[in-house]
C-alpha cells in the first residue's frame, strides 16, 4: 500500500487551468456551496456502493496517514489534509504537523502536495476520535484553496500549488484536542476559530476561543467577534432575515471550556458591522455546544446533551419562540433484530420505559432542512459515573417537525458481522484492527476510538443530497436515508452502505458530493463513488 501510494506521487497529471473549467457543481467548503452541508441536483445521486465489495466505486486510492478533514471540491480537483505519516517505530502516537493534497477529482492521483506545521506544544493523537490537527477542511473558490491546522497555522496557496501566504497562531492548550470548528470564507473574508494573540493584553490567562476575520488574499487580521465560543463546536454560517451574512456559533462544552455563559451567539461576519454581535442567548449554566447548532431565517436551534427538549429560537432576535420535547408524546418505529420486523408506536413516553431511557444528541451527527431537525442518537448501556443508565433508542435518528412538534424515532438495522479478537468493554466492544492506517501501523492511543460510532465520538457532520441524508459511523458505514418521507418509518431507509470491511475501517470524516459523485475518505483509502440513484428495501 505504501509502495503504491508513492508511486501515485509520481503519476502527477496535466490538467487545464482553473478558468478554462466548467462544472455544474462544487463544494467549496466543509458545509458545501450553500453552507448548510446540503445541496440540490437534478442529476444521478448516489445512495447505495460498497467499498468492500466494490460496488459502485469509480475508484479508491491509499493515503499514507489518517486524517480527519473533509474534502473540499473545484471541478476535477479535491483537497484534503492528512496528519503527517507517523513512523514505524513511532512510540508516541501523537504530532502536530499536517500534509495537505490536491487530487484529481477523476482518478485519485495526487496533483501536489505541502506540509504544514503546527505548534508542537499543540499535538493531538493520531486516530483520535474526537479531532486531530488535520480536522479542519481547506476551502477554494476554483483560483486559490485555504488549508488550516488546527494545531496553529493555516495558509493560501494558488490552484496549482504556489504558496501565496501562511499565517500562524497560538491555539487553546491544555484541554483534550477537540477542534471541531470548521473555517468560513465569505467573500473574501476567511473566519476561523481560535484565540487572541498571546500579547493582546485582553487575552485571559484561561484563554478563550472567538471568530477571527482575515483577508483571504493576504491573512490580515480583519475583526474578532466579542463573544467567544467553544472549539468543540461548529460555527455555521447563513443568511439573516433582513439580509446580510452571520455565524452561529455555541458556547459551552465538557472539560471546563472557558467560554460562558453556556449558549448561543449569532455574530454578522461581512459589511461595516462584521464582527458584531446580532443577539447572544444564554443556555442552561452546564449546556454543552458539542453539536452543529444549525440555524435558518426564521429559526435557530438549540441541541443539547443536557436537555429533554429542542430549544427553538427566532431568528430575527434570538428570542425564544418554543420548546419541544423529545421525551414525551413521541413516535418510536423500531427494529426487531430477530424477526427482522419494524413496530412503529405513537403517544410514546419515553421517561416512561423500563428503564427510563435518556436520550442524548450526538455531537455534529446532525443537520436541519426546515421544517426538519435531524439527529443521530448515541447508543448506551451501562455504567454512567456509578450509576446504570439506557441511553438511546439504541441505534436510533430523529426527526423532529418544528412547525408541528412532531417527533419522530427511527431505530436503524445495523448489522454488526463478528469480527476476530473483538473485544468486550463497559463503554462498547473494541474492534483491534480498526485503527490501523494503509501502511499497517496503528496509529491509535486512545482504545475508545476502536468502536463501531454510536457512543462518545465525533462522527463526521451529516449531508444531504435533495432528500438523502447521510450519516457516516466510525466504523465505517454509511445509512443513507430519505428525509422527507411522508412518515419517518423504515419507508426512510434507503440503503446500508460500507467505506471498507467492518473492524478493519475507520473514518470521522464527512462525505462531499459534485457532479454525480460522492466523495469520501477513511483512514486508509480516498474514494469516489458514483451510481444511478438506486432504491433498497
């Protein structure tokens, strides 16, 4: 495999220059050409492959490390970053340094590729399932392409790789590395997360993250929002009711992150007035912002580990204008492993169970179409702090109707096949083989990133293509469901897919689709699916 991917080095393609390209769509950045991790065609989308069978794949090439970014498209080129591969011998399995890529969008040869260092007082683990350096996605606008590290520097490089500037900073120390923001562009701003500069006198011993506006063409500082955020949380951008552009971004989240109070800020980020605060609405006192707090003209939401309900916002003024519960009067369709039966129940309470069941949003497996909320729920049963809880409906997502406070369960079949040496814990079964990269190290310090993605990670971010949502695990599968199904049932199931052989594949990345294709990453492999959109009962 590595002999194969340093020969793909080699392989290094002609292409024509971006301005002589036509392509119906791209995605630019992490959350897609329109921001939200959504987006609208009138083409073939695909919905059902299988890399372990190759099934539907157009092709699949090896990266040489693991890496967590998504992968950002121009036409017939895709960016990425990977951590920088890890040595054999390594003992310590953590750094600071990543590699960033340009690829053919045709056939997965790399074009170029550049290091880019981080601070070394920043290091994260290699397969971590919660972050790395290499988390952040580049973006492009076709001429130029942005990459960040997360462990303190980011840069601009031209189209065919000619570095035009690199700007560095020194990142929050101290906490677990979970920088799960996504940067920005906006015109030609670019927004990233991180704190103020170590001699700004304003700068707290305890320093606190905030949305920084640069230039794009030059890495100038431009404007720091007030309030701060949490890096554990991804700011999302959208359009305010009177026009204009701002962020959402979440305060709150474990490990003691500064920023508080817990809660939300919505902050303008282009115009005379970039920077500013719109409103800030303040959370309970221990809200965790883990989630991508998605927002719309009319509504902001509010997803929260700690809650039993959906906080819905206006978003004219931040007000609150309802809450639902996602415990009481709910709709539960779920699955019988043995017969292989769905039961679908109405007027649920779910507090009510034997055991009560706790329901708990997992962090950034979400996403909003209005009128719709989506979430995937974590799947739990144990120990919790010395006491025995259920967390779930296990293996379960959720639609939630804002309009009517309609609530909707659907628990996924997800076949586990039985996998050698797996091994049993109290927090999920370890899959050994699961973290080894495609040059057979394993690069994981940390066992509970060995389980199958339903407890305590950071899946990638869900996308939806027309009415497909896809929700990546990291243990590799892909449910692809159709969200606008008249009633959330096993109507909505579209398919089970695969990134590669159960227990052997890893990925916390999230997928990106243009022109028919879906792109999609894993710790071993960069792949290109493409199918006629094709329905599975």
């Amino acid at each position: 495999m590595h002999h194969r991917f340093s020969t793909l080095l080699l392989c290094l393609s002609c292409v024509l220059p971006a301005s002589q390209r036509v392509f119906a769509e791209n995605w630019p950045q992490a959350a897609g050409p329109n921001h939200d991790w959504t987006v609208k065609t009138d083409g073939p989308v695909p919905t059902s492959w299988s890399v372990e069978n190759n099934q539907n794949i157009r092709w699949r090439v090896p990266l040489p490390e693991t890496g967590q970014s998504g992968i950002a498209v121009w036409g017939d080129r895709l960016f990425l970053t990977t951590m920088k591969p890890l040595a054999a011998d390594a003992t310590v399995k953590k750094g600071a340094d990543v590699v960033i890529y340009c690829v053919s969008a045709n056939d997965g040869k790399i074009l170029w590729q550049h290091d880019l260092p981080g601070d070394p007082k920043a290091l994260s683990i290699y397969a971590y399932g919660f972050s790395s350096s290499s988390s952040p996605t580049p973006i492009t606008d076709g001429t130029h392409v942005w990459f960040w590290n997360a462990s303190g520097q980011m840069g601009c490089w031209t189209i065919d790789g000619k570095e035009v500037w690199t700007r560095k900073w020194t990142p929050t120390l101290g906490r677990p590395f979970n920088k799960q923001y996504e940067p920005i562009k906006i015109g030609d701003v670019l927004i990233n997360v991180e704190p103020l500069d170590p001699d700004n006198p304003k700068r707290r011993e305890d320093a606190w993250n905030y949305l920084r506006g640069f230039d794009a063409k030059t890495g100038r500082a431009l404007w720091t929002a007030p309030e701060g955020l949490t890096h554990y949380n991804t700011p999302v951008l959208g359009m305010l009711p009177d026009g204009g552009h701002a962020v959402l971004a979440g305060r709150g989240a474990h490990h003691g992150t500064p920023e508080a109070p817990a809660g939300l800020t919505l902050s303008r980020v282009e115009g005379p007035l970039a920077g500013q605060t719109v409103w800030s609405w303040d959370a309970l006192p221990d809200g965790k912002a883990h989630v991508t707090q998605t927002w719309n003209k009319k509504f902001a939401y509010w997803l929260d580990e700690t809650r039993t309900d959906l906080v819905v916002l206006n978003t004219q003024n931040g007000t609150e204008a309802k809450r639902i519960s996602w415990i009481k009067d709910v709709v539960v369709t779920s699955f019988d492993q043995d017969s292989k039966t769905f039961t679908r129940r109405e007027g649920v309470d779910l507090s009510m169970a034997q055991p009560a069941i706790t329901v708990f949003p997992a962090w950034h497996a979400n996403l909003s179409i209005y009128p719709y909320v989506y979430f995937q729920c974590f799947s739990y049963e144990g120990k919790r702090q010395g006491k025995i809880v259920t967390i779930g409906p296990r293996h379960s997502v959720v639609r939630i109707d804002v309009e009517k406070g309609r609530v909707e369960y659907l628990e996924l079949p997800f076949p586990i096949p039985e996998v050698e040496g797996a091994e049993a814990s109290p927090n999920g079964t370890l899959y050994p083989n699961m973290t080894i990269n495609s040059r057979g190290i394993d690069v994981a310090d940390d066992k509970r990133s060995r389980r199958d993605g339903w407890w305590w990670c950071f899946n990638g971010n869900t996308i939806a293509v027309n009415q497909y949502l896809y929700f990546t695990f990291m243990g590799g599968k892909v449910q692809v469901i159709d969200g606008q199904t008249r009633d959330f049932d096993e109507n909505a199931l579209v398919s089970f897919n695969d990134l590669g052989k159960f227990g052997e594949t890893w990925s916390c990345n999230t997928p990106s689709f243009s022109n028919g294709r879906l792109y999609h990453r894993t710790m071993k492999e960069l792949l290109c699916i493409e199918t006629t959109p094709k329905r599975l009962r």
